[in-house]
C-alpha cells in the first residue's frame, strides 16, 4: 500500500486549489493508499467545524469527513495559532500537528504532494 502525504497551503474558498486537493485526497483513499493529509498556512480553516456553505457549493468539512474515515488529517498547530483556531472548532478526527510530525510524515511517504 502507498503511503501518501498531501500538504495543502490554500484557504478552503476562494481558490480551489483545497477542494482539489481533497477530490484527490478522497480517490487515493478509495483506491487504498494510505493517505495523510496536512493542513497549513489558511488550509487550516478547512478543518473549521461547523460549516454553511451555499446549496450546490462544496464543503471541505465533509470532504474531510471523507478522508478521515480511511487516513489522517493533521493541522499545523502554529498556523491554528496565528489565525485563532482552536482544538475545539475543529472537526472531530482532526488532529493538532507539529513541524517535526511533518517532517516525519514526509520522511514516512513514498509521494508528497503539494497543493
């Protein structure tokens, strides 16, 4: 099984470099690699609990939900830090993270992608 690490960097709206990240994120999961996804920088607001988006619009919340079922979703606890995101307003399965947890999960994969 791969082992796969994705970085995201992008806020969850705006651009839609996030939501392609986790369209991927979703199908290598479903293609049964081992999938870890890191948010950092404004990513980090994709793991926000609690999300209303417009009807047809997508939801990073859920597609999260998605990938947690099979992998891990790790936050960067500093970029929580510098935008004023708790623990506690993240979604359950997420995970506070650290640059040295990065660094091992990069050492760990067999392919890091950046988004």
């Amino acid at each position: 099984m791969s082992k796969i690490l994705i970085i995201l960097n992008d806020p969850p709206y705006g651009t839609e470099r996030s939501y392609n990240g986790l369209r991927l994120a979703k199908s290598l999961s479903n293609a049964d690699a081992q999938v870890t996804v890191f948010l950092m920088a404004d990513a980090v607001a994709c793991a926000k609990s609690g999300q209303k988006v417009p009807q047809g619009f997508y939801n990073t919340e859920l597609m999260l939900n998605g990938v947690i079922r099979k992998g891990e979703v790790l936050l960067c606890g500093t970029c929580m830090d510098a935008r004023g995101l708790t623990d506690e307003e993240t979604i359950e399965g997420t995970k506070r993270s650290t640059m040295q947890e990065l660094t091992e999960c990069t050492l760990a994969a067999d392919k890091v992608l950046v988004f």
